[in-house]
C-alpha cells in the first residue's frame, strides 16, 4: 500500500445518494484473482452504453474531469456488498480520495485497507466544495492528510476528522498485513516458544 501524506489533483463530482457497489463495479467482474486491471469496469453499465461508447450523461465522461484523482460523491456511498474490488476498481482508475457526507462502513474500511482516503464531511461542506467544481473547465483541490485540511480552488480551507489510527496507516502505508509483518520478530519468537502439537505429535 502506497503512503498517502498529500495531493493536489483534479477533481470529479457524482452528486448522488446510496451508490451502491453493484454500480461501482457490478458483479460480473469479480472473477479476476489479481486486484488490478478493474478500472476499466468502473461504473461500466452507467459509463457506458450497450455497444460500449461512453453516455455523454455520465459524470465522468465529463472531459473536465479527466485524470481526477478526488472524488466527491453523496450520503451513504458504497453501499450495498461488501465485495473489496469496488475500492481496487476505484483506485485502479485513478481515484486516491473519496469525500462524502457519508460511506457504507465496510466500503469505508475497504477503502482504507486498499490506500484510499475517504473523508466525511457534514453535507453542507460538501455542498459548497461541490459548488466550487466548474462543471465545464473542471478544477483543482489539495487534500492533506498530515493537517487534515482541504484547500479548496477559492483557497478556502476545510478541516476534517480523521480516525488517529487509520490516519497513521495510511500516512506509513501500512494495511493489516503490513502491521502483522512489522511485528515478525516477535511472532517468530512466539511461535518457537509454542510448537504446534500437530508438529511435535509422533505418528503411530
């Protein structure tokens, strides 16, 4: 997992409620094994139409927001499965922080686990960020994890909160598996100390 302290980047608007992880990524994707390459599925029946050319209608078809690594999106996103490939496909398209007024919870620790920062704000912060998005040039913000602060293109700044714990993952680069790797000394030690009995039991 990547280390994540701070960017400046594009941004991309979906302004609706209850997203859910079938549009994310719908359910005939998930047969790779690998957790790369679903970019290119990302809100594929809403991105795209039958014969596989973009609807002009989709947010993200937008070329004012091409190559946006922020996105902001409504209430309760990421709802629905919890299937993780929803936030690989996110972060495979290019996508490094999600600011909402609120996520699915285990979308939200998906997120986390996979590199993403997803940030909750109270919906009327969102509003006004959303309203300083120019739909048609497109435009920039910094997220900064370290101060926890958005800037924002009229240079206001927005303060956020952020779990201390998750916040120091995600500034090391540290998933679960990372963290039970730093501690590897001592679980050698440990399991020295305790040979399993299936081990250590003669066959007859």
């Amino acid at each position: 997992m990547r280390p994540f302290r701070k960017l400046t980047a594009r941004v991309a608007v979906i302004d609706r409620a209850d997203v859910d992880t079938d549009q994310i990524i719908p359910k005939q994707f998930l047969k790779r094994i690998e957790r790369t390459g679903y970019g290119q599925y990302l809100f594929f029946d809403w991105r795209l139409d039958e014969n596989g050319d973009p609807r002009p209608g989709f947010e993200l078809n937008n070329p004012a927001y091409e190559g946006a690594k922020i996105l902001f999106a409504g209430r309760n996103f990421g709802c629905g499965s919890s299937r993780e490939h929803a936030p690989w496909a996110l972060q495979d398209y290019g996508f490094d922080v999600l600011i909402a007024p609120s996520f699915a919870d285990i979308f939200r620790n998906n997120c986390i686990q996979t590199g993403i920062v997803p940030i909750v704000l109270p919906d009327g912060q969102v509003r006004s960020l959303m309203d300083e998005v120019d739909r048609a040039e497109g435009a920039e913000m910094t997220v900064d994890l370290e101060s926890c602060t958005i800037t924002a293109p009229s240079g206001a700044t927005v303060e956020f909160d952020f779990d201390p714990f998750q916040r120091a993952c995600l500034l090391e680069g540290l998933d679960d598996i990372a963290r039970a790797l730093g501690h590897e000394d001592a679980i050698a030690a440990f399991e020295a100390g305790h040979p399993s009995p299936i081990a250590t039991t003669a066959l007859p």
